[in-house]
C-alpha cells in the first residue's frame, strides 16, 4: 500500500511537471472513436480535484506501471483515463480515455434474473 501511495505522489509531480505525452494516434483515438475533447482530458489529469478512484492494472512491461484513473463529470458521468508511467524515460502516457454513464454501470451491475 505504501508503495502504491509513493508511486501515485511520483505521478502527480510528473503531472505537474508537464510530463504527459499523448502520441497523434491515440489523440485522433479518443476524439473520434470515444467522442471525449482531449482539452477535458488534459484539464482533469492536471487538476484532479474530481479524482475519485484509482486502480492499478497489470502493465506490458517490467519497467511500467499501469493505471485507470476515474473522474467525476457530473452526476451522471464519469471520465475513465487509462494511463502508463515509464519509470526508464520518467514520462505519463496516455493510453485510452473514455466516458461511462450511471445507466450503462447498472445495466453491468444488475443481478441476473431467475427462471
């Protein structure tokens, strides 16, 4: 846990520090395919005041480290960032963004029906 939490203050001084890169690729990704303003994504990774959930997943490398980062939009909507901090180059990338809906999460959530 402690490590977990050292590795997260590591990531909002890279943040702060203007370290995240979001390859042209992934940029024409998340705004056509996913419809979210990567201005939107940009403004809460840099102020994360809406920051309610962080999850670390498994990464593709040995030196990497993955996380899915969740804000809250509004009521109804949450930003789900995935994001990759590369401890060798000491630089954030941004892996996907998407939004999810209040509906969407229970429709996942409901318990399955008897017969």
């Amino acid at each position: 846990m402690e490590m977990v939490i050292m590795e997260m203050n590591r990531i909002k001084y890279l943040i702060k520090q203007k370290r995240i890169i979001i390859k042209g690729h992934i940029k024409e990704k998340i705004e056509k395919q996913h419809l979210v303003d990567i201005d939107v994504v940009k403004s809460n990774l840099e102020k994360p005041k809406n920051l309610i959930g962080v999850e670390e997943q498994v990464a593709r490398y040995k030196h990497d480290k993955t996380y899915k980062l969740c804000f809250k939009l509004s009521g109804r909507k949450k930003l789900i960032v995935i994001i990759t901090y590369k401890k060798l180059k000491n630089r954030i990338y941004v892996v996907t963004a998407f939004i999810t809906k209040k509906k969407m999460d229970r429709l996942i959530k409901l318990p399955k029906v008897k017969r």
